[in-house]
C-alpha cells in the first residue's frame, strides 16, 4: 500500500507539471463532479453524451449505447436493454454507481439491477460517463466510474419537444417509444413511455460436444418505463421540480445466475422512483435540497417444476442537500449532507434494514491554467461504520492540450444478496451462492494521470493510465461446506459439499491504460462524419491466486467504435465492439465463454420530410455467437423496422 501511494503521488506530481500555457479549449460543461465546471477543469476522463445519441445510433436500449463507449464494459444478459451489468476500468458490476439526476439509483438487492433504468430514452437530455473514483463526492459504491443521466424536465432549454416512434421486428419484436416536452414560461413538463417487448429467438448455450443435450429456449421480454415530471419557477430565483418514473419488466432468465441444469428461470421486476428537487441559483450561490424514494419488487423463479420462488421487496429513502459558493474569481466551494435508509422483505433473504449518513466538502481552485479540486467526505453507515474519504483532482491546460491527474479513496458496501442470499433456505444443494452477513466494506485507492490532445478544431485524442489497489475486496469463492462453519446464517448446508460463499479477497491490484479518440468534422448542409474509438487494457492480480467469479468476468482488451455518417436527409451508425477476457467453461451445462468475441451493429435512418423519419436498425450484423455471461447466450442478427416522428423547437 506504501509503495502504491507514493507512485500515485508522484504520477500526480509529475503529471500535472507537464506543460505550456495557453487558452483552454473544452469548454462543455458538466456536473458529475458536484459542480457547474468545464471537462478540462475537473482533472477526470470524462464523456458526454447528448440525448440525440440514443435516437440514431444503431442501438435499442441505454445500455446498448453504453457498451459503445470507451472504457465503459456492459454485460448484457438479452438484447433491447433486458438485463445489463456495467463495469469500467476493471471493476466489478457493483463498483460502478448510477444517477438520475445525480440520485443514486444502485439498488440495495444486488448490482444486477443497476440497469434497470427508469428513464425513457426521449427524456434524456444527456449522459455524463465519469470514469474512476469518485467516492469522495458521492459516497459508496463510485470505485470504477459513475454513470449521471440527466433528463430534460431538470435542464432542457428546448420549448418543445414532440417525439413517437414505433418499430416491429423478428421473433415478434415491438416497441413504442414517446415523449412530450415542454418550457413555457416559469413551468416546465414531461412525459415520456417506452415499450419493448417480443416473444424472442430460440436459445441454447453454445455446447462444447454433442454429449449434453440441452433443449433450447425461449427469450422473451416485455419492458415497460413511464415518466412524469413537472418543474416550476416560483419567484427570486427558487424553483422546485418532481419526477417520477415506473419500470416494469417480466423476461426469461434461464442461466442468467447459474449454471444448472434445473434452470428455468423467469423473473419479473418492478420499481418506481420518485425524486422531488427544491433548488435556487443566485449570482454567487446555489442551493438544492432533495428528496427521494425507489421502491422495487423481485419474483423470481428458478423453475416451474418444483417450488423455487423467490420474492424481494426493497425500499430506499434519501434526503440531500447541498450549496454551492463562490468566494471570489479564483475559488469556489460546495458543500452538502446526505441521509438515506434501505431495507429488504425477502423469503430467501430475511428483513433487514440499514441506515446511512454523509457529509462532504470540495473546493474548485482555478488559476491561470491550473484547476485543482480537494475533497473530503466522511461517512457512517450500519453495515461498514465510519469512513473518511479524501480525494485530489488537478490539471494544467494549454492552447491544445489538457494534462491531468487525479488520487482518491473510495469504499463498498455488501449489498442484501452478498451479505444473506439463501441464508433462510435450508439443505441447500452445492454449486449455490451463499451469503455471508459478516462482509467487510471495500476499500480501495484509485490513482490516475491522464493527457488530452487537441489537433484543430474537431479532433481529440486522450491517454489515461490508472492503477487501483483495493482491500477487502468482495467476491464469491468455491468453498467447501466445512470451512464456512457458522459464519453463515443459512439452514443447513450438506457434509462435504462446495459453494460459492462470499467473501473478503484479501487485496487486488488492478492496472491499465485507456485511449479515447473522437474526431468530427461538421460540414453544413453537405456530410458529417463522427467517430469514436476506445481502448482500454486492465488488469486484476489476485492475492493468494484465489479463483473468483466476479473478477473472471472482466475484460483485459476492450475496443469500440462509434462511427456516424450523415447528411441531411440519410444517415448511417456503425457500431462496433471487441471484448477479450478469460475463457471459463461450465461443465454442467456443457458450455464455454470464448476469451474473445466482435460486435457490430448497425443502424440507418432517411429522413422522409423535416419531421418524419423512417430507421432500420441491425443488431448483430455477422450473428456472432457469443456470451456476456457464462452460460446465458445472446441472440445472434436481428432486424428492427420503425418509423417516428420528432418535433424540436
């Protein structure tokens, strides 16, 4: 741990040293750091993404148009947006926290369901990807990067927005998308409602031999997410906003978690989120005080043919306020508490409930070409005590370039599933996942320094080396019955028997670069061209080499693209990833996760009059077989035919 501090302090300290002066020149403003400052000034990666993205990019879900940013790695269980773990920079799936409009909306069941966004796709004014640590300013669970969807009845400047789409494709595919907007005067509303749903291809893993014959399956989904919200301007510059949102999805899910032969499991999901914002911005400062409240429902059952039915009902509350000052032209500070409480009702993980404070303070210094960003929160929370979480971010930018750098702590509860899944079953059979209630909180430090280029006007190009060591990292572990005694809380476990029993790795380092590209030529009324490309290369060393099943699904190599071709009346989006990670195999169903596999989708828009557009979209161009997750193959080429309407004033 020494030894690492002091490499990251001296990259810190040589990176932000490194050189000329100049005029700055990214000057897109952002929030995820908690404050209103340009990329370049934050001293973090970070990439945004406008909610145009989503309506032409050859993809059908938000975790679709994530999978094709650099340095973002989404696991996806089904295609359309079904089920999607998302990691970045060698991280777990639980590493990673997601807002709405900066509310956390991690769900205290289990990381798979940070996915399930309760944000129709129209409603998306724009999406900040912060790559890194980030626990200092928002608390647990920001250890590889954080995920900020903004929508537009808290920041849209359009006065009116009329969006209806709707599409029909193979294996029964149909999806309505929609989405009213409008900002007259002091009052500002929206709505929005997206549909997708289909009986789906036919699936079986992908056999090693022809000795296990699996019978193939269906896949099929209905998702459903609705959003209402209001936003008003009272009067000396206060103004308070409310948004709810419901998303409901019933989908196969056979291997999804295991890898038995008994599976056959379904699962249906609902949740609700409401946030209410009361907020005014002054001249010098600003004040937000919030309130929210998410709610969410789990049934799922492993098979039909015995009694396997497990039911979840978590709740989350949360309070939060913050300030934001500026003290003169060179420093500007913000400040803020949070309170929030959890709870679960579960029949296999009993009733639980935790209660959680923060507190945090950060400056933003800006002199010349320097911008530096101290920061400190402590937090206290039932399940891991008292935290104190530092963190320094820093750049130096020129006419033409950025160079920057950035060291933090951060930390990571054991969600419900980790802490009790099957602690209220009894005679378990081996190969089950076992909870363990006594799980320490992760804790790691992140370093990073990072180098932007800028050749022109309309090119970017970006380098970022990172390291993170962490403590107590959390994982299942294949574990023989007679080690795990009575540490759990579950019935009975057979004699002799392995499990997959969660536990506290002692330490892992992770290590890795990035490269992020992204060039654009505009071109008037003649052919724009847009690309991005990343790479980034991580890597995880375990001590005691212990075999774990989070960490095996990381990438080592990952590369995307993101081409966009277009003039005014037809455009074109190709998509591509490759992905190259560890080969595993699961014996019992008698499949293999291959080490690599390419992606390309595809997506084609012609505009039939201003308003009117007809799109068609290929998702697995070359019908690759392949797996996010071992054992739960995806579907091979599908087509998409839609056609919609889009007013913008």
């Amino acid at each position: 741990m020494k030894k690492f501090l002091v490499w990251a302090l001296l990259s810190i300290t040589y990176g932000i040293s490194w050189g000329q002066s100049g005029v700055l020149m990214d000057t897109v403003q952002v929030t995820a750091m908690q404050m209103p400052l340009t990329v370049s000034e934050t001293g973090r990666s970070i990439t945004v993404l406008q909610g145009e993205a989503l309506q032409n990019r050859g993809v059908n879900s938000i975790d679709e148009l994530l999978q094709f940013v650099g340095g973002v790695e989404v696991q996806s269980r089904g295609a359309f947006g079904v089920q999607a773990d998302i990691l970045m920079r060698g991280s777990t799936f639980t590493q990673v926290l997601v807002l709405v409009n900066g509310i956390r909306i991690n769900d205290a069941l289990t990381g798979h369901f940070n996915g399930y966004l309760p944000v129709p796709i129209h409603t998306i004014e724009r999406i900040e990807v912060l790559r890194g640590s980030a626990s200092a300013v928002y608390g647990p669970d920001a250890v590889g990067g954080v995920i900020n969807i903004i929508t537009k009845v808290f920041e849209c400047s359009n006065t009116k927005e009329l969006h209806v789409f709707g599409a029909g494709g193979q294996y029964g595919l149909r999806e309505f998308s929609g989405a009213y907007i409008r900002n007259k005067g002091r009052l500002a509303i929206e709505l929005g409602l997206d549909n997708r749903s289909a009986e789906g291809p036919l699936l079986e893993p992908q056999a090693l031999d022809d000795v296990i014959q699996l019978e193939p399956y269906n896949s099929s989904f209905d998702i459903r997410t609705f959003s209402a919200g209001i936003r008003y301007h009272i009067k000396n510059g206060w103004k308070a906003a409310l948004r709810t949102a419901t998303d409901a999805r019933d989908f196969d899910a056979r291997y999804f978690y295991t890898g038995s032969t008994f599976d056959k499991s379904y699962e249906r999901v609902n949740q609700s989120f409401t946030h209410f914002q009361l907020s005014k911005v002054g001249q010098t400062a600003s004040t937000d005080i919030n309130f929210s409240y998410k709610y969410n429902t789990d049934e799922f059952i492993f098979s039909p043919d015995f009694p396997s039915t497990n039911n979840h009902t978590t709740e989350a509350l949360m309070f939060l306020a913050n300030q934001y000052r500026s003290i003169n032209d060179v420093v500007t500070i913000k400040y803020g508490i949070q309170v929030d409480r959890r709870s679960i009702e579960s029949n296999d993980r009993g009733n639980h409930e935790d209660l959680h404070f923060g507190a945090y303070a950060l400056a933003s210094i800006q002199q010349g070409n320097w911008s530096i960003i101290p920061n400190i929160r402590v937090d206290q929370d039932e399940n891991y005590g008292l935290q104190v979480l530092p963190s320094v971010n820093a750049s130096y930018s020129t006419t033409n370039s950025v160079t920057r750098a950035s060291l933090g702590r951060s930390i990571r509860a054991a969600d419900y599933t980790e802490r009790y899944v099957s602690n209220n079953l009894v005679d378990l059979t081996p190969g089950r996942s076992v909870g363990n209630p006594e799980l320490a909180a992760e804790q790691s430090w992140t370093a990073e320094i990072g180098y932007d280029q800028f050749i022109g006007s309309n090119w970017k190009m970006g380098l970022t080396i990172f390291g993170r060591q962490s403590e107590n990292l959390i994982d299942y572990v294949l574990t023989n019955e007679s080690a795990i005694g009575d540490i759990s809380e579950t019935g009975s476990l057979q004699s002799g028997a392995d499990y997959f029993f969660a536990n506290n790795i002692a330490s892992v380092s992770t290590i890795g670069l990035e490269f992020l590209n992204d060039w654009r030529v505009f071109d008037g009324d003649k052919t724009d061209v847009d690309w991005q490309l990343g790479y980034q290369f991580s890597q995880n060393e375990i001590a005691d080499d212990i075999s774990s099943v989070y960490l095996a699904n990381a990438a080592g190599h990952l590369l995307t693209n993101r081409i966009r071709i277009g003039t005014p009346r037809v455009s074109f989006d190709i998509n591509h990833l490759y992905k190259n990670r560890p080969e595993r195999i699961a014996s019992a169903i008698d499949t293999r996760l291959a080490a690599q596999y390419s992606l390309f989708n595809l997506g084609a828009r012609t505009q039939i009059f201003k308003w009117l557009h007809v799109d068609f979209t290929i998702h697995n161009v070359l019908d690759t077989n392949y797996q996010n997750i071992l054992g739960a193959p995806m579907p091979g080429r599908w087509f998409k035919f839609g056609i919609g309407l889009r007013r913008v004033k």
